[in-house]
C-alpha cells in the first residue's frame, strides 16, 4: 500500500513537473534585463529629442538677436558714405546760394573772357583748345562746360566764376571720399571737380544734361518736394567704375538754378556685400523698385543690364519671395522668418539712396549644432545602457538565476520521492528564507510518509478484522495526503514568488558590498592553507594529487588578483556613473555651491579617450595644479560645459599641432595640458587652462567670443562654443574669460569667477 502511494505521489509530480517545463516563460533575467533596457532607451531617446528641441529653441533666440544687432551695425557702416554724401551736397547747396548773393566789385565780364575760350565745336572751356589737356591742373581747378547756343548773361558769367571757385575748393577737400563734385545748370552748363581727371574738357559738345537721369531727377517736374535725389546704379565709361550719383537741388526762391551732384564708387560696397558676411549666410541689395544691385550669383547679369536688372523679370521664385517679404515688412523690422525657404531674412535700409540690405541666414547652420549635442546625449546613453545591461546581468545571474535553478532541482528531486534536500540556508535574505522553507516543507513530507508507514503496518495486523474500516481509512488518508501536499506545495510556491518579486530590487546593492567581505574570506582561507602547508609540508598522496588537480599555486596567486580586478572594476563604474551625474548635475539643484575641481576632473574622465595615446596620435599629458579652494555657488552644469569647452579646444590645437611637427619634435615637446587653480581673492577664484600648442594668431584672437567664428575646417566646428562659453561666464556668473596666447608657444584660457555668483 506504502509503495502505491509513493508511485501515485511521484507521477503526480512528474506529470507537474513537465507541465511546468513545458509553459515556462522566458527566463526572469532576460525578462528584467530587456524591460530595463526598454524603458532607459526609451528615457535616452525623449532626453535627446527634448535636448534638440530646447537647443533649437534657445539657438533660434539668439541668432535673432545676433543677426537684429549685426544687421544694424551694418546698415549703419554701409549707410555712411551715402548720408556723408547728401551731407556734403546740402552743405555745398548752402554755401553756393550764399556765393551767388555776395555783392562784389569784381569785373566779371573781364574775368569770364580771360578764363574761358571758344572752342571749335560750339562750347566754352575754361581751358584753350590748343594747348595740351595734360597742362590743365585738375588737382586744383575744376573744369567747366558751356554748351552750345548758351546765351550767355551777366548774372550767367558771374554764377558760372563763382560756381567754378566754390567747386574747386570743396571738390579738392572731399576727393579722397569721392571721385567728383559738381554743379549743372538748366542752361546746359556744367562745372565739375574731378582730381587727376579734366571730365569737364573730355566731355563730348552735344551732350545734354537736361536729358541725363542725374539732372531730370532733380528737377522741378520730377522733384517738386526739392528733395535729395538718387540716380540708378550705372557704369561710367570713363573710369569703368559701378557708381551712383548723389543729387541735391538748387533753388534761388522758388528759381531753379540747378543741381550739386557727388558720384559714388560702389566698388567696395559691393565688395563688402559679396565677401563680408557671416558664415553660411550671404548678402544682397536692391531697391524699393525691384533693381538688384548686389548679388553673389548674379554679379555678371546686373553688370550686363547696366545695373537695370529687375527680380521681375528674374526666373527665380526664392529671390522673389525674399523682395516680396523684404518689401512688404512692416517698418523698423529687422528680422523675418522666410517658413518656405527655411531661413531667417535679416534686412535693413540703407540711408539716402533707401535701398534695402539683406542677408540671407539658412536655418540648417542652426540644426546643425542642435544635431551635435542630441547625438553626445544619445551616445552617453547608450554607453550607460550598456554599462546598466551588463552589471544588472552579471548580478542577476549570481543573486537570482543560480539560486533558482537550485530550487528547481530540488523540485524535481521531491517530485522523485527523494526527501533528503539540503539548500544552502545561509543566506541573510528572501531566497535564504525560502530555502529554509523548503527544507521545512521536505522534513514535513517525510516525517507524513513515516507516520503513515506506521499506521500501514498497524493495519495490516489487524487487515483481516478491519478490512472495511481500513478501506475507508485509507482513503480518508489519501485525501489528507493529497490535501497536504498540495497546501506544503502552494505555500512553497507562494513562498517562492513572492521572495523573487522582492529579492529583485536588492540584488544590484550587493556586489560591491560584499566583495569586500568576499576578499577578506578569502585571504583568510588562503592564509589558512599556507599555514597547515608549512606545518604539513608532505600531505598524503591522495592530497597531494587533489592539489596539483586543482594547481593550488595558480589558485593562491589568482584568486587575489581577480577578485581584486572585481573590485577595481565596480569602483570604475561607480567612477564613471558619479562623473556623468556630476558632468550633467541632472539629479542637483540647478544653482548651488559646488567643488569647481569635480566638474574639472568629470570633464577630463569624459574626454579620457582622446587623451590616450592612439595610434598615430600620441597621449597628451595632464597635469594639475589645484589650490585649496572653497565651494563655489554657481550653475555647476553650465561651467561643466565651458571647461568641455575649453579643454575640447585645447586637444584640438594639440592634434593640429601634431599634424605641423614631426615625430622627433613631438618626442622632445610632447603634447601637455595644464590646469592651475588659485584664490584670487575673498570673493574670486581663477582657473587656467593651457597647451603647448601652435598657439592663436593676434588677428584670430580679437574674434575668438565672436558668435560664429571659427578656424576650424567645414564640418568641425560651428563657431557657438567658445561663444557661449564666453556668454556663461560673463553674463551667468559674473565672471571673466580671457584668452593668452603667443604663436607658436600654445594658448592659455583665465575663467575668473565670483564666489557666490548673483543667480540669474
């Protein structure tokens, strides 16, 4: 009876037993590893998407207001010359008006005829025909032109003396900012100051100013409001320059004498238009009519229009759109966003000829930079994931996969009716107590079997006599069992799942816990073997051979050195975790008082691998010199990133360097960074960062902070670092950011920073 019930105990359990092994899910350690995994990536990719979204943002902001100011100032440049022009001519008008009214005793009749002489084809010049034009001082005398069939009047002769000295001497004054000065009068007469140059006496005789765009401008049908006049952009043939001709009207009451005129080089407006620009971006001109004056593409095409080329008549959609906005801003706006073109329109008017200045800034120069720093918070992540993936793996499998799978051999060893079961109890948590429950249980079930391997003998005394009761005994006994068995095997499954659930949120605090202990063990254990070997030198064979099985020596010398391996490598990553929570300070108040020096060492643990030596680049050495200094409240964060910064500008110079130098000049200068720290004062501290690099050029390092700037090749580098740096220390934190440099000796950057910074 004894026997049929151990075999109906056993196929019960076995019959469980394959259920189990036939739907067990995936393995708990897989399971916990993939939905960690799951959830920091996802963490990762919303950190780096949320981070492109905020640079973007904050990038946005101040291009706007980087392009408001330089779009300004160079309106204001470029505006000079024309402003200076309209200037000079008002004045010239005035002091004209006020020659001509002058009363004077001076024989004008007599003077007129000894200065200008008749010439064969028409006109008078203030200069014979028959002498050489080489003769005529033109750096001191204006030249003159009376067209032909002019009556000549008294108060004709009198204006054109008078406007002839007057012309002289101010053209003389103002020919090293323009080409010519001069005067023009109905009558078809012409004064002009050209320095080098006698226009007056190489202008052709049948020329008609009335009919010249520079003189109808001004006159009293296409000018009644008097006011200063613009000409359109034109080539003059005589010197084959591009200008634009300033006119100012000359009224005597309501008398039209005329027209002042300068005539403007646009050569180095044009020239300042094409090649002065901000990176990436580029500039153009055109008028309120539509004619474009200057653009880096189509220099050829307005050149060949005589500088009468309309965007109308262009086949080209983004140059009209940019017009259309341009022209139908509202005013004093200095940037438009053109959402079709994806770029930013900062635009100002150039005063007197009110043309409009334009420059054209692509919006991908912004994602670009945004694109950077999502790509360093994705490649951080990921590192951490992985680092994560493996400690949790490696803890899981030692904490929680081997004690399992203990469990589940001595399940199966139960299901066979084996009840000597020995787990390891020793264990101070969840799994130790369900080890501990487990034997219990075990002891139990055989204490029942041997219970009712007593009572099966005491009924088969009397089996004759009890037949029918020991029937129904043994059925009520086999229902106890049953009952019995599967309440011992539910709580021990209970028992099972729930210190599983718990033993999960401990098992990664225990590693480095415990290596301590785990090491401490076992040099005792290794001290122990080395004292019974001295006082046993010569065991007994059997050991002996177990030993040299074993290579005890290479077990004495290697144990130590593994575990001590272990250690080292849970300090590192422990090291590393602590340095990108310090780099990043994401789990810190934003503003507090920190050690300047952890953020220093976090910034150079995170560029270690460009300080190594790698293959061909040689391993650039660090060294540090750190004073006492006090904790200092700031926005540890953002400093973290100007010493980035810094130091990332720093291994670039060095790896440029090594490029210039050979391998014998790298030997005896090898690369070196230096880090100096000191307290300036009670309330500031300086921080020094140098190199042994190439060093920066004195023309570089008046633009160094300028936004944008920089000498690094296309794709290197996008001009916002050092920038920004410059904007953190000094603006966040009160603070200054010099730079020091000789060519050739290396660069040093000073960061000199308050105490306690006032928070922002």
């Amino acid at each position: 009876m004894l026997t049929q019930l151990r075999q109906i105990l056993k196929k019960q359990w076995s019959l469980k037993s394959v259920h189990v092994v036939k739907n067990r899910p995936t393995s708990l350690t897989h399971k916990t590893l993939i939905n960690m995994a799951l959830r920091v990536t996802v963490v990762v990719l919303v950190s780096a998407g949320v981070s492109y979204i905020h640079v973007i943002s904050r990038l946005e902001a101040q291009t706007k207001t980087q392009l408001e100011k330089y779009i300004s100032a160079r309106g204001e440049l470029e505006s000079s010359i024309f402003q200076l022009a309209q200037d000079n001519l008002t004045l010239l008008r005035d002091r004209l008006l006020l020659e001509f009214k002058q009363p004077t005793n001076i024989d004008f009749q007599a003077e007129f005829e000894q200065q200008y002489f008749s010439w064969n084809d028409g006109t008078r010049r203030n200069f014979p025909q028959n002498r050489p034009l080489k003769d005529f001082d033109s750096t001191r005398y204006a030249g003159s032109l009376i067209g032909r069939n002019v009556q000549i009047t008294e108060e004709l002769k009198q204006r054109v003396l008078t406007a002839n000295t007057v012309i002289s001497a101010y053209g003389a004054a103002w020919s090293n900012r323009f080409v010519d000065t001069y005067f023009l009068t109905p009558e078809n007469i012409g004064v002009n100051y050209w320095k080098g140059v006698p226009i007056a006496l190489e202008t052709p005789p049948d020329i008609d100013n009335s009919k010249q765009e520079y003189f109808y401008i001004a006159d009293p049908q296409h000018n009644p409001a008097r006011s200063p006049k613009w000409t359109g952009v034109y080539l003059d043939p005589s010197v084959n320059l591009w200008m634009v001709s300033a006119i100012v009207p000359v009224y005597e009451g309501d008398r039209f004498l005329g027209i002042v005129g300068h005539d403007v080089v646009l050569t180095q407006l044009m020239e300042h238009t094409i090649q002065d620009q901000l990176p990436g971006t580029y500039n153009l001109v055109f008028r309120a009519d539509g004619r474009l004056i200057v653009h880096p593409q189509r220099t050829a095409e307005i050149q060949q229009a005589q500088g009468q080329l309309k965007i109308d008549t262009i086949s080209d959609r983004h140059l009209n759109r940019i017009f259309q906005l341009v022209t139908n801003a509202k005013p004093k706006t200095h940037v438009l966003e053109n959402s079709q073109d994806h770029e930013y329109l900062a635009l100002t008017r150039l005063q007197g000829p009110d043309w409009y200045f334009v420059t054209v800034y692509p919006k991908s120069l912004l994602s670009g930079a945004a694109w950077d720093t999502a790509q360093f918070i994705l490649m951080s992540g990921a590192v951490a994931l992985l680092l994560e993936v493996l400690l949790l793996l490696s803890v899981l499998q030692q904490q929680i996969a081997k004690p399992l799978q203990q469990l589940t051999a001595a399940s199966n060893q139960l299901a066979n009716g084996d009840f000597a079961i020995d787990l390891d109890t020793m264990r101070q948590d969840e799994l130790g107590g369900l080890a501990s429950s487990f034997n219990s249980m075990a002891s139990q079930l055989k204490t029942s079997f041997i219970q009712l391997e007593q009572v099966n003998n005491a009924l088969e005394l009397r089996v004759e006599e009890r037949t029918i009761t020991l029937q129904k005994t043994l059925e009520e006994l086999r229902r106890t069992q049953t009952q019995m068995i599967q309440s011992e095997k539910m709580s021990a499954l209970g028992q099972l799942v729930a210190g599983v659930a718990h033993e999960i949120n401990n098992p990664v605090n225990f590693i480095h816990g415990n290596l301590t202990h785990t090491e401490n063990y076992t040099q005792d254990l290794l001290e122990f073997i080395q004292l019974y070997q001295y006082h046993y030198p010569n065991p007994v064979a059997e050991i002996q051979a177990e030993a040299k099985e074993l290579d005890l020596e290479f077990i004495q010398d290697d144990l130590p050195k593994m575990l001590s391996s272990m250690k080292i490598g849970t300090n590192r990553i422990s090291e590393i975790v602590r340095s990108l929570r310090n780099f990043s300070r994401l789990d810190e108040a934003e503003f507090k008082a920190v050690d300047i020096h952890e953020g220093i060492d976090s910034a150079l643990l995170i560029l270690q691998h460009r300080l190594k030596d790698q293959s061909p680049r040689p391993a650039i050495e660090v060294i540090k010199n750190y004073a006492n200094l006090p904790p200092v409240i700031c926005y540890p964060g953002q400093l973290n990133q100007v010493f980035m910064n810094i130091l990332s500008n720093a291994i670039d110079a060095l790896e440029d360097a090594n490029q210039q130098r050979s391998p014998t000049e790298i030997a005896s200068h090898p690369n070196t960074i230096w880090i100096h720290t000191c307290l300036v004062s009670e309330k500031q501290i300086k921080i020094a960062i140098a190199d042994n690099g190439l060093g920066v050029a004195d023309t570089t390092l008046t633009r160094l902070f300028d936004p944008f700037f920089t000498t690094k090749d296309v794709g290197k580098g996008s001009g916002l670092g050092l920038s920004i740096s410059h904007q953190i220390v000094t603006e966040l934190h009160q603070g200054k950011l010099d730079c020091n440099s000789t060519q050739g000796l290396g660069a040093e950057f000073v960061v000199t920073l308050p105490i306690e910074a006032k928070k922002n």
